[in-house]
C-alpha cells in the first residue's frame, strides 16, 4: 500500500472515531419528575416532611400551562408550598405556564405530622396528587389517488412519524389493492377518482396512566387537500372540520371516521392529504405513603428514623 494511501485511511479513521451520535432527548411522557425526594419517609409525631421534585419538559414543544395539584393529603396539614417559576393559586395547587423544551419548574410541598396526642402507634398516610398539562398532536397522511381501478398509482401512501406526546393517532386508510408475497398478504393504500372510502383515525394512549383523557370536538380539526367530505356518508366531523363529540382516550385505541372523495384532477394519478391536529389536558395521578412514628418509638428497635430520605418513591 502507498504511504498516502495509508495515511488517508488512518485520518479517515480517527474522524470516525471522533464522530458521537446522540439519541432524541424527546419522551412521550412530555412532564417528568426529577430529582424527587421526600425528606422524612417515617417521621415522628410533632414534625415535618416534605415532597420535593422537578417537573421537567421532555416534549418538543412549549407546554402552555401544568398544574400540580395536592388535592388528597390523607388529613395531613400543609406547613408551605413553592411553586418556584410558577403561581400558587390555593395552599395545595401549583401553576405554570409556558414551560420550554427541556426546561424545568421545581415544585415543594412541606406537611405537619399530627401530634403525639393522636398518633399512638405507627401509621400510614397515603398522599395523593394530580399533575395535569396542556398539550397538543399533528399528524399527516398521504393517500395516493388513481384515475383508472385497474392502473394503480405510482405514487405510494405515507404517514408521519407521531408527534411526541401521550396521546396519537393511527390512520387506517382505504386497502385499494391487495398482493401475496408467499404467505404473506401485502396491503396496498390508495384511492380511485368517483369513489368516496373511509378513513379511520384511532387516538390512543402511549404511555401508562390511571386517568383517562377527554378531547372535545372543537380541540380536533382536520385539513384536507385535494379531497372534500363525502355529505352523504357518516362523518364525525362538521363542515368546518371539527369533531363533532368528545373523543374520551384510554389504553384502548377510540376510533373517529369520516368519508371522503377525491377533488377532480388531470393524469392518470394524484396525491392528496390528510392533517390532524388536536389538543388536549392531559393527566396522571402519582401517590406517596408518609409512615408516622409516635414519639415512644424514638430510639427504639422499629428501624426508622427521623430525615431518613426516599429519592425514588412515590413516582408511578
């Protein structure tokens, strides 16, 4: 091998090394908790704890409003809450508004333990709460038109990627042809000029949560080019392309359906497309258990100790 040739190689090499690839920093959770800490997980009669964490935007875009919420406190007292970068509307509620990509807000919330004169022995106090944001999606297909049902279009359906967030929508868009490939049966997409199809759109959920999320029609809209609504088959839509009820989303997929046709065009083959955008509040409950310990358990053999600390409980 010649010595430039060698060279040239060898520089090539220590480039690629030098080359780091970085993964999406994007969740679909879009609010995170970081950082979370309860001061004293067992503490004493007469005292206090406190819930401590960072709210974290992992989303792409700007979450327009959040709100935390320490709605169920098992009777327990709040001493302080700090809504650092936000608004304390009441003694248990925290808001924020437009919290960037990325960014974070730091949420705290101290409690009084009752008094030794009611706790006697060691007991349990299940905190709840409520972290709730406002949040959108979009996404977009493609659908292949031909002018003729027996030529099909050369042009091939396409959908965009979700957007990040924890509601999305699949599309289920008219099968104009069907091939085996072995024993395989392979769905080809695309409609023909004269004849309306349905279009299914399912919302669901994609990531894990005990509450289940209410769309309404006006936050769902949806834009057309190159096809019109076909009036005399069912559409969940009105005419200015909203939907028509509240779309109510859980794990399980929550179908809307509309029917369409294709726009007049010239050629053998057109596109047209289909935009989706909606906008919803969507929340989580989280919980945390508070053991209170009476005073005579003070130096005892119960293994507890006021300001032991749990960095990682309650977050589900």
């Amino acid at each position: 091998m010649k010595k430039s040739a060698f060279f040239l190689l060898l520089a090539v090499a220590i480039l690629a090394g030098c080359v780091t690839t970085t993964s999406t920093p994007y969740k679909n959770d879009v609010l995170v908790q970081s950082q979370y800490i309860v001061t004293r997980s067992n503490p004493y009669t007469d005292s206090t704890t406190s819930i401590r964490f960072y709210l974290r935007n992992y989303g792409r875009d700007v979450v327009p409003r959040a709100v935390v919420s320490f709605d169920d406190l098992s009777g327990l007292p709040v001493n302080s809450l700090t809504c650092q970068g936000g608004v304390q509307t009441d003694d248990h509620t925290c808001e924020y508004d437009n919290i960037a990509s990325l960014d974070s807000r730091y949420v705290a919330i101290t409690l009084n333990t009752p008094s030794s004169d009611i706790i006697k022995a060691q007991t349990d106090f299940q905190i709840k709460y409520k972290i709730s944001f406002d949040y959108s999606g979009f996404r977009r297909i493609v659908i292949p038109i031909a002018e003729d049902p027996s030529v099909p279009p050369t042009i091939k359906y396409s959908i965009s990627d979700p957007s990040v967030g924890p509601i999305a929508v699949d599309f289920e868009p008219p099968v104009g042809a069907v091939t085996k490939q072995g024993d395989q049966q392979i769905k080809e997409y695309w409609g023909v000029a004269g004849d309306s199809f349905d279009v299914r759109m399912n919302f669901k959920q994609v990531v894990q949560t005990n509450e289940v999320t209410n769309i309404t029609g006006d936050n769902i809209q949806l834009k057309l080019q190159g096809l019109y609504v076909d009036s005399q088959s069912k559409c969940d839509f009105d005419s200015s392309l909203h939907g028509k009820f509240v779309v109510s989303v859980g794990q399980s997929a929550t179908p809307v359906v509309c029917s369409f046709g294709a726009q007049s065009f010239s050629g053998p083959q057109t596109s047209t497309t289909i935009d989706i955008n909606f906008a919803y509040t969507f929340s989580t409950i989280k919980t945390e258990t508070i053991t209170v310990m009476p005073r005579q358990a003070e130096g005892g053999t119960s293994g507890s100790s006021e300001g032991s600390g749990n960095a990682g409980g309650g977050i589900v």
